[in-house]
C-alpha cells in the first residue's frame, strides 16, 4: 500500500505540473479502483484531490499571472504530500491532503462555491462509483460519508452503472485485485 500511495502522489503532482487532464483522471479511478477492494482514508483523500485537480486544470482563469502564488502554493502542497507519503507518515500525509482541499477555495475568492461544489461532487462521484463497482449502498455511503439517497440520485442520473463493466469472470477478478497489491 506504502509503495502505490508513494508512485500515485508522485504521478498526481507531476500530471498537475504539467496540467494533464487525463493522467489526473486516471489517477482518480485508480483510486477509486483501491478504495472499492479495500477502503483506505488516503485513497479516498487522493481519489478527491485529482478530481478536483483534474477540474481545475481545464480552467483558464487559474493559470493567469495573478494566481500563480496560489498555484504555487498548490504545487508545494503537492510536494509536501510526496514527502509524506515516501516518509511512510500517513497521519502527515491524511493532513496534507485535507489541507490542500481546503486550500483549493483560496484559489478562486470570487466564486468559493464552484470548489466547494467540486469537492462535493468528488465525495459523490467515488461514493457512486464504488457502489457501481459492487461495495453497497450501505458501506458506499459509510465509507465515503455522504449519503445513501445521493450516492442513487447520481447514480441514476449519470447511468454509472451502465458504464462500469460488471460482467467479469474470476480470472479477470483474480488478476485485478493481484494488481491492486502490488
């Protein structure tokens, strides 16, 4: 677990130097992908962050002059996670990942509500997703905190389930969850 947490802060941090929209979203289902075997806080924190990450990037309005302390501060936040998560302190690295949620709004003052929106939509995103992926409803919704009765709206507006492929043989289950622990 150590290992992935180590190579997927590392991937994360460099996908949003270099504003990779898709390596930010692969990240998060990779994420979500370990949260649904086996429910971890960190994931989930790092599942959250490259949502919001990969949102943030498709905006221009981030990348202008006047904000580059802020996304700097982002970046440097995005490092102290790496250093954390190499260090092996994951109540360090569960606080730097909270911190950097919340540093999130500092980003935009004039409209707090669009990240606030976002980080709510990312709890409701993994929080469905996993569901799809087979966890219940019950422990979708314990795991992730966010309750039953969004976690089936969204499911049902977005048709979550009839993205996610759920007909797998045991072989193909076996050699997914084998690649999940390495």
């Amino acid at each position: 677990m150590h290992d992935k947490l180590e190579r997927i802060t590392k991937a994360m941090m460099d996908a949003f130097i270099r504003r990779d929209i898709l390596s930010l979203r692969k990240i998060t289902d990779e994420c979500i992908e370990h949260i649904a075997i086996s429910f971890s806080r960190e994931f989930y924190l790092l599942a959250q962050v490259s949502y919001v990450l990969s949102k943030l990037v498709t905006k221009p309005r981030y990348w202008k002059k006047e904000n580059a302390r802020k996304v700097a501060e982002i970046e440097n936040r995005l490092t102290e996670c790496v250093l954390h998560a190499e260090r092996r302190e994951l109540s360090k690295l569960d606080s730097s990942l909270n911190g950097l949620l919340v540093s999130f709004s500092e980003l935009d003052e004039r409209d707090k509500r669009f990240i606030e929106r976002l980080v709510e939509k990312a709890q409701v995103k993994i929080a469905a997703t996993i569901y799809a992926e087979g966890v219940s409803l019950g422990s979708s919704s314990a795991m992730t905190g966010v309750d039953k009765q969004e976690i089936l709206h969204y499911a049902g507006k977005t048709m979550i389930f009839d993205r996610i492929k759920t007909e797998m043989g045991i072989l193909e289950r076996l050699k997914k969850t084998r690649k999940l622990f390495k």
